[in-house]
C-alpha cells in the first residue's frame, strides 16, 4: 500500500471555494484570446447532450465563462472543419464529452477496457461491425443513417445493427466522430481524422490514470478523492493507485470530512478577480457533482428533465445562478419567439434580483430574444422587484 504524504496545508471552505472557481474559469479575467478552445483545454471535458432549451449545454459552457460566443465560434473549436484536423474527439470520460485531441492517447485504458468486456445493451448482428469499417474505409465519413440506419423503428433506444457497429467501433477506438450534422455524429476512422504522433494505444493503464487524475485536480483545482474520480468517471481505486505520483498535494478544507487534493499551482497564488454572473448549464463541470456542489457552495442541484413533470420543484432545465462567486438562484427557460421566458425563477432572497436580472438580460441578448418575461418566482414578492429590475436592464 503506497504511504501517502500528511497535508501541509489547511484551507477554509471559502478558500477552496474560490480556487474551484478560478480553475473552472469563473473567476479572474476570461481568457478571450484562446476562446473556446481554451476553455476546453482548461476543463478537460465538456459533457454533451441532447436537451436543447436556450442553447445545447456543450455551448453554454464557454458561453457561461466567455459571455457572448457565436454558435459558429463553438462548433469550428469543438468538430472538424474543412481540411483542417480535428482539434476534440468525443469520448465517454464524465459522460459523452468533448476531449481535447491531445488526450486520445490517455485513454487507452478505456479502450482497452471496453474491447475487453461484453457488451449486452444492444446485439451486434454478425459481420456488421467488419461492414461498418469498411463502408467508412471506403467512402469517408458517413452519419449512422447513410451507414444503413440509426434505428430500426421509431423508438430511440432500438438501434440498427450498423448504429452498434459504429458505436461499438468509437467505444474500441477504431473510429471518431468528427462532427455533427443536425445533433447526428458524422463518423470516420480514427486513422484518418485523428493526428498520427498522437494515433496510439501505448502507454500502460498507469500512466493513463496518473495524467487523467492531474488534469481532473487541476480542472477543480481542489476536490476529495471522490470529486477527482468523478470527474473522468475512474474507480476510487484507479485514483488510488496513481494520486501520489499525479502532481497534486494533499490539503485539509474546513467543513470537508474527507482528506483532499490541490493542484499546487492553484495553491501557489491566493485567487483573485472578477466573479462571472451568469447562467449555468445543469451538465456544467462546476456543479454536475451533487456532492461537490453541495459542499462547496451549499446548494442542492438536480437536474429535473427525467423527472415526471408533476413532481418537478424547480422545473424542466432548471439553470443555476452564478454571481459573486455564490450560486444564488435558478431560472427555468424557455423561448417564445424574440422573448426569452423565466418559466419559473427561485431566488436566495432579495439580494440576488440584480443578479439573477443580470444574468437573464445577457441570456436573453445573446440567443438573440429582446425581451424577457417572468411567469412564476417561487417567492411572490420578488415578482415585482424582479420585473422591475428587468426592465431597468432591458431599457
């Protein structure tokens, strides 16, 4: 059993808070320069999903630490445009995300694991998987439709044979996607989209681990073992085996009851700056732990969108509220043509209406909407001092 160092250093709760902000990117100047590109590379990891309310969340990402990012802007950093190589690959790491390129090599643990074990969800018809690779061999990058169908009926989970295939060979590591067409994954094979000095699966599970552990106590800057684990969905023994020799140092935070880890450099100078206020995707890396969220900021985060709508609290895409470095709110969206509307709205009492008013009039001028309206506030008698604090806004 590896002896593991005691922490030399102790940080408050409010400490650690704001070293978790200043690595996701919420705190200090936004690094506008490196865009969107940076803010992956910072992360690590942008999760992907289907739900589409103000904007799908792989955009709501850079556009909670960036402000106002075009669409295009996103999708020429995150897939494959014109000649140029791809600069992401989408793995399973927190969940279906966005990686950056450099790291394909880190995880060959993953492909080595899945190659290695059944796979019971969905059948492989026999000789699909063979036809799959060498459609894509010979005619480029394909959709699942053009490979022969995405679904055999209507209902989402019925996939057709080539669907597993294909999906089967992004799992191995044999194909990628590079892009998306309409939310549909474009596919081609690794060999051809993914650079060559990076195109390998080489090193050993350890080292794999070891560099994925680093990246994810950097990307939180300070996080328990679980918080670490979580971020790239390892076993707590994976982090384990590897977190004396990942880079990160041990440290005590005030109110955790678990040992934790830092990254030094974030030790190395007190954070300080700006707060971003905004918006926040439910599928944000600052607060898709429940865990983690809870401890650091003292607030519960659900995500309710699979919850029956009659058993919702805080309503279908419930959007925390960031400002001040606090989570302070929720709004759930919707659209109405040019108005962007506050479905329902929760407020950490009436100190957060000039955030949350803030934080909706940017929303709303970024996906392009001129007006804000407010349906429901959970406390009724900041209705009105909301409204008017809209309107001031939006003057």
């Amino acid at each position: 059993m590896t002896t593991l160092p005691r922490p030399t250093t102790e940080l408050s709760a409010d400490e650690a808070r704001r070293i978790a902000l200043r690595a996701q990117g919420f705190l200090g100047a936004p690094d506008r320069r490196s865009g969107v590109r940076g803010v992956l590379r910072r992360l690590g990891a942008v999760q992907l999903d289907t739900i589409s309310v103000l904007a799908r969340s792989h955009e709501l990402v850079p556009y909670a630490r960036l402000g106002a990012v075009g669409r295009e802007a996103v999708e020429d950093a995150y897939w494959k445009t014109g000649s140029r190589p791809p600069r992401t690959f989408e793995y399973w790491s927190h969940a279906a995300c966005i990686l950056p390129v450099e790291e394909w090599p880190h995880f060959a643990f993953r492909r080595r694991a899945y190659r290695g074990r059944p796979h019971w969800n969905h059948e492989l018809p026999d000789g699909a998987y063979e036809q799959v690779v060498k459609q894509l061999r010979a005619e480029g990058p394909l959709t699942a439709t053009e490979l022969g169908g995405a679904k055999r009926t209507s209902e989402w989970w019925d996939w057709s044979g080539s669907k597993v295939a294909v999906e089967r060979a992004l799992m191995y590591g044999e194909v990628v996607c590079v892009e998306r067409r309409g939310w549909k994954r474009v596919y081609d094979l690794a060999e051809r989209a993914i650079p060559d000095a990076l195109l390998h699966d080489e090193l050993d599970d350890t080292e794999c681990l070891r560099r994925l552990v680093g990246l994810a106590g950097r990307s939180l800057g300070v996080g328990t073992r679980a918080d670490i684990a979580d971020y790239h969905r390892l076993k707590a023994e994976q982090v384990d085996a590897v977190i004396a020799d990942s880079g990160l140092v041990p440290v005590t935070v005030e109110g955790w009851s678990k040992p934790a880890w830092a990254d030094p450099a974030a030790l190395a100078a007190p954070p300080r700056g700006r707060h971003r206020t905004t918006l926040l995707s439910p599928f944000d890396s600052l607060i898709w732990e429940r865990a983690r969220t809870e401890r650091i900021f003292g607030f519960t985060h659900r995500l309710e969108a699979y919850v029956p709508k009659p058993k919702r609290v805080y309503g279908y895409f419930a959007m925390p509220v960031l400002a001040g470095g606090r989570l302070v709110g929720r709004v759930d969206p919707a659209r109405a043509g040019r108005t962007l509307v506050a479905k329902q709205v929760t407020l950490d009492g009436r100190k957060a209406v000039p955030a949350v008013a803030q934080a909706l009039v940017e929303a709303a001028s970024w996906v392009d909407c001129t007006n804000v309206r407010v349906e429901r506030v959970d406390a009724p008698e900041l209705r009105e001092p909301l409204v008017l604090e809209l309107a001031r806004a939006l003057a």
